[in-house]
C-alpha cells in the first residue's frame, strides 16, 4: 500500500512537473490547461458535443416577409396566445428573441397582434419554462442566466 502512495505522488509531481512547464512555454495558466486537456478529452470520447448547437437545422415553423419563425414558447389563455420566440430576421440575417402574443381571429387561426406583451409575473414564469423547454434559447444564454440569477 505504501509502494502504491509514493507512486502515485511521485506520478502527481510529474505531472505537476510538466505542467508548470508548458505552462511557461505557452504563457498560459495551469487552470486554462487543465480546462482545455478536460475539454478535449469530454470531446474526444463524445461526452459533450461542441458542434451540436450548430449542426441542429432549425425548422422554419412559419415564414413572412419579415422572418422566419424558428422556435416558439406558448401560453393560451383564452382568446390571446402569449410567445416568446426564436426568429430569423430576414433583412439583418441574424436570429433574435421576440416577446408577442397573438389572437385567435373567427376562423380559429392565430394573428399577430402588433402592441407590447403584458403579462403578469407567474404568467411569465410560465411561458419562460416552456420557451426553454422548446429551445427558444440557446445553451450559451442558458449559462449565462444562470450566471446572472
């Protein structure tokens, strides 16, 4: 057992050792190359996927001259359906968020009614949860939410 120890001390020095080491050669922190030899080997044996929000093709659920509705969190309540969505404008070509609602029209199809969303608190809470739940953010916001809550 005690082979076993000095062992595995002697192998942490090494390692230790080598890192210090490239850490000067590449003026980089040991934390930045433990971070990165981590990343590469969650990677490599495909425990994470650094490509997946960018090989998922977004379907277009609906498309108008202004955009293309890609993802879409709902609340009914109703006559009035409350949105948070994911859209492709289409003059900037960029994906934004847009907070709509629409309404029902007499021939029971939804329409677009262009005044703010009001909504209360809890209602909000709502349709949050279900936007995430249809990935209307992207992960990277995700995070960065977390990090702000």
């Amino acid at each position: 057992m005690e082979e076993k120890t000095r062992l595995n001390l002697s192998l942490a020095q090494d390692v230790d050792d080598a890192l210090n080491n490239l850490s000067e050669k590449l003026k980089m922190s040991k934390n930045s190359l433990i971070n990165l030899a981590l990343s590469k080997l969650l990677v490599d044996y495909g425990v994470i996927d650094l490509h997946k929000e960018t090989n998922e093709q977004n379907e277009v659920l609906k498309s108008t001259e202004y955009c293309d509705l890609l993802r879409q969190g709902r609340l009914v309540d109703g006559e009035t359906i409350s949105t948070i969505e994911r859209i492709n404008v289409k003059a900037k070509g960029e994906e934004e968020i847009r907070f709509s609602y629409y309404k029902f029209n007499k021939n029971g199809n939804e329409r677009l009614i262009l005044r703010p969303l009001d909504i209360s608190e809890n209602e909000l809470l709502m349709l949050f949860a279900d936007a995430v739940n249809e990935k209307v953010f992207s992960p990277d916001f995700q995070r960065k939410l977390k990090a702000i809550l």
